[in-house]
C-alpha cells in the first residue's frame, strides 16, 4: 500500500481517467485543440490511487508531470485516446472522462506542411468517434463517468449527454467561472444524472471534486452487482 492512510474504497479495482486535451493534425506542424489543462484528470487518477485503484491515466499533451504508482499513458490525438481508453477499459470499474476530446479531426492529414495560398482556405473536418458514447454501449456494470463545459441549460444539456452516452452522470461546468475549469487549480461544478437530479457542489479544489466525484462512484458500485 502507497498511501496507508487513506480509505482503500476502491482497493483492488481498476480505474480509467481521461485527461488534458487532444491535438487533431492538419499537417506535421498544425493542429487543432482547446487550453484544458488536465489538472482535473490528474486530481482524480491521483485521488483514485490513493484509495487503493489500480489506476490507468490516458492523457493529451500537458505540462503535468507523471504520477507515482499510476500507469500514465501519453496520446495525442482523439483516435489514439479512443485506442488507449478502450484498450484500459476492459476490466475496468470505473472510466473517468475528464478529457476535453476534439469533436473533430481534419478528413485529410497532409503528410507534409501546407504552404500558405493566397485567400482564403477551407479545411474539411470530420466527426471523431465519441469514446465515453462507445463505452456506454457496451456498459456492462462500469461506472461511467463524464464531464461537459456548457454555457447554457447547463443541467439541461448535461441530463440529455449522461442518457444520450449512458454516463452515470456528468460533472458540469462553465467555462465563465474565475479560477475553475480550464487551468485552474479550484473547480464549481454541478453532479448531474441522467434523470435530471442534479447538486451543485461550492467551489472546491480539484482534488476535493475528484473525492466527491469518486465518492458517488463508489456509491454506484455498492448499488450495482460487482
Ligand atoms: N467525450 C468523448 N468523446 C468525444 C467527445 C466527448 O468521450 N468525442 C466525452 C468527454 O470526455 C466528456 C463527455 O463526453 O466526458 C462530454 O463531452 P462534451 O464535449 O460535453 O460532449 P459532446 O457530446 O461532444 O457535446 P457538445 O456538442 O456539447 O460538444
Ligand atoms: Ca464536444
């Protein structure tokens, strides 16, 4: 046992988490993405290890230095995370999606750097898989978990994610919150199932959200039949 002080809750089981962004290739030295910092995915790969998970983290590219006693897995694009999360997900009890996956990829990767032309450009991107969407179709009794960054009907939206993608429910946030989601080191996020039941959580930091986050999971594996 790494940390002997902590509840072992989750000792034994195996736990998924997503993290950072991905990097979808327009050419070798472009490429499309958003600023999710990963912290959230790292709190919860951290939290989850520290009750006694066996614990696979699939991260993008970020500035966030490999953990002690968990298995780090560094992607890139969307397709690898897909790869990777499916591959981990197998005999897993809980897959946490914390990373903020492009929702699309260019159709044609050019395997070499574009020149510019004069005007404008048009690029075709086409939809990525939807990895969280995948694993609840094949559910069996996982406990699956996501995250949405809404700006509107936030609890709405998010209800219709968790049914939509069978999500034992979804952390939700705003982008417009200071301090939280994207970088920062607190978060104020809404626990939202797929029955539109919702609690909003204080700010807390991300280490704290993931206890809770991990908590309700643990909630839902007693429910189930593991
Ligand atoms: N997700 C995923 N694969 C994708 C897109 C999203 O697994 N291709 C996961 C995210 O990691 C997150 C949850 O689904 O846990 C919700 O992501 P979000 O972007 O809010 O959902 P989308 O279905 O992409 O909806 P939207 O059109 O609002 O972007
Ligand atoms: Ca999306």
């Amino acid at each position: 046992r790494l940390f002997p002080g902590a509840a072992q809750d989750l000792a034994g089981l195996k736990v998924i988490v997503s993290a950072g962004p991905t990097r979808e290739y327009l050419d070798p030295v472009r490429f499309i993405s958003n600023p999710s910092s990963g912290k959230m995915g790292f709190a919860v790969a951290e939290e989850a290890r520290d009750r006694g998970a066996q614990v696979t983290l699939v991260t993008g590219p970020v500035n966030l230095p490999d953990l002690q006693g968990v298995r780090v897995v560094r992607i890139e694009t969307a397709l690898e995370l897909r790869d990777a999360v499916l591959e981990a997900a197998q005999d897993a009890a809980v897959v946490v999606m914390t990373a903020a996956v492009a929702d699309y990829r260019a159709a044609e990767r050019s395997g070499e750097k574009q020149a510019k032309v004069a005007g404008d450009v048009t690029v075709h991107l086409t939809p990525n898989p939807d990895i969280l969407a995948e694993l609840g179709q094949h559910k069996g009794d996982r406990v699956l978990v996501g995250f949405a960054m809404e700006t509107h009907a936030g609890v709405e939206r998010a209800a219709l994610k968790a049914q939509r993608k069978n999500a034992d429910f979804i952390l939700l946030n705003y982008p417009t919150r200071e301090g939280t989601a994207f970088g920062g080191d607190d978060n104020e996020v809404t626990l939202v199932r797929p029955d539109g039941s919702h609690e909003a959580w204080p700010r807390l930091s991300k280490r704290e959200v993931a206890r809770r986050l991990l908590d309700e999971a643990a909630q839902h594996l007693a429910a189930g039949t593991r």
